[in-house]
C-alpha cells in the first residue's frame, strides 16, 4: 500500500558564509542519520518568507541575518512515509551573533552547528546533494533541484 499524499510542507533556509565557511546544522533531532542542511526551517502562515528566514536562523543559532536573494529551489521527499518538502533557499548576511555551543534551539530539533569549507563537506551526509555547489558559485540565478529522496 502506498503512504497517504500529503500536501508538500514549504521551508527556508539560509545560506550564511563567513571565511570561505558555510553554516551548516543537524537535520534530525540528535543529529539522528547524521544529516546536516543550511539553518532553516518552516514557513508559517501569516508571516513573509524573509521574515520566517530571519525567525528560524535565530531560534536554530542565536544569529541574527538579513536576506537575500533566492539561490535554490529544492524538493526532496521520503517515498516510504510520503513526506515532500521545498526548501527555498537564500543568500544570507550574518549582521549580529557568533555560535554558541550552549544554544538551545527552541523547537529542540537543532543540537549541532558548524561552519565548514567547500572541501569539508565532501565528508559529510548533507541535503540538498547541491548545496556545496550552490554556497560556492557566484552568484546568479536561482537554481531549480528537481526533487530527490531524502536518503539514498
């Protein structure tokens, strides 16, 4: 039997470089899979895309940014529960904050942040499978990911 269709839920995520590094945090709560993404998280009705951004960043890091242009569009999904999500994902500006190992993230999903270089990331389990591409490049326009799974 397949999983219910669900409505695709709708995310941003920032990307925040500082020194060559770009911020990344755990996906899962304990940092279960090992899976890392851009901070971000979802969209809340009522409220601007942007302003959804900035609310996130902070509640998942403590940093306060501003928002730029769009980089990403990213569908993933998890075929076996039915889950679908599209992150749109954002050049961002660190205007306040440094990371705080003692940061507790208010929705408690968020337990690990760091900031990695390009070459870092060949290391590690992150989604979208673009993202290092994505942070890196200059900056142009907005690049559509077609959807794929959350875990291969």
């Amino acid at each position: 039997m397949s999983p219910a269709i669900q409505s695709p839920r709708l995310a941003a995520r920032a990307l925040i470089i500082q020194e060559g590094r770009l911020l990344l945090v755990n996906a899962y709560p304990k940092h279960h899979l090992g899976l890392w993404c851009a901070p971000g998280g979802g969209v809340e009705r009522g409220s601007s895309i942007p302003d959804n951004l900035i609310r996130e960043v902070f509640e998942e890091t403590g940093l306060i940014v501003t928002v730029g242009d769009l980089a990403l569009i990213n569908e993933f999904h998890d075929p076996q529960s039915g889950f679908h999500q599209v992150d749109l994902i954002f050049h961002c500006t660190l205007v306040k904050g440094q990371i705080d190992p003692n940061w507790k993230d208010v929705a408690g999903v968020v337990s690990k942040r760091k900031w990695v270089t390009k070459a870092q990331m060949e290391t590690l389990t992150i989604k979208p499978s673009s993202l290092a591409d994505i942070a890196f490049a200059s900056p142009g326009p907005a690049i559509y990911d077609p959807l794929e799974a959350i875990l291969k």
